[in-house]
C-alpha cells in the first residue's frame, strides 16, 4: 500500500471514528428523551390510579400506589440526567453539537418538581 493510500484510509478511519461518536450521543439524547416519556408515563399512571379508585372503600390505599409511581418518576428522571452526562463526558463531539448537560438538568429538574407537585395534590385530594 502506498503511503498516500495509508494515510487516507488513516484519515477515513478517524473520521469514521467521529461519526460513530456522533451518532452514540444522538442515541444518549434519544435515550434521555425516553426516560423522560417513562417518567412522564409514571405520572399519568398515578394520575389514572387516584381517578379510577380514589373513590373506593379504601382511599388511602389508591393514594399510596399512586405515590408509588410518583416516586418512580422522580428516580427515573434524576437517574436519566445522572447516566446522560456521565455518558457525555466520555464521549467528543464532532460533526454534530450535543445538548447542553444543563439544558437536561433543567427539564428533569422542571419534571422532577412537577411529578412531586403532583403527588401533593393527589395525596391532598
């Protein structure tokens, strides 16, 4: 092999390097997005559980498992920002600009307060 031809296939290499860099922190982002939906899901099923037996002999029960979900949410969406910028950190970006780490804690904070706002109501109701 020629040492241009070596050099190219060097170059072509690395930058095939880059773009799988690239494609693995569009699938950290995807994947964030899932867990936000997941958190999200978690919540609407807490909301579904108090409206369908919150008015059962025994609503203190319903409360509870809807709670269970809340607290779920609240994990999903602080474990969802912790794995996201550890993932982050190890990888460069190239062709593509990755999401601000502080942009992500932003909306799984904002999710966060939400999901506890609306455990408060669902237990006050």
């Amino acid at each position: 092999m020629a040492k241009s031809d070596q050099s190219s296939a060097n170059g072509s290499a690395a930058q095939r390097t880059d773009w799988a860099e690239d494609r693995t922190i569009l699938a950290n982002e995807r994947t964030f997005a899932s867990w936000m939906r997941t958190g999200m899901g978690c919540v609407g099923v807490a909301l579904g559980l108090k409206a369908v037996f919150g008015s059962t002999a025994h609503p203190l029960a319903a409360k509870a498992v809807a709670e269970l979900f809340i607290i779920a949410a609240v994990i999903i969406f602080i474990s969802a920002a912790k794995r996201c910028n550890e993932a982050q950190r190890r990888i460069d970006d190239h062709d593509t600009n990755a999401q601000s780490h502080h942009g992500m804690i932003i909306i799984s904070a904002a999710l966060t307060v939400g999901a506890i706002a609306a455990g408060i109501i669902l237990w006050l109701l």
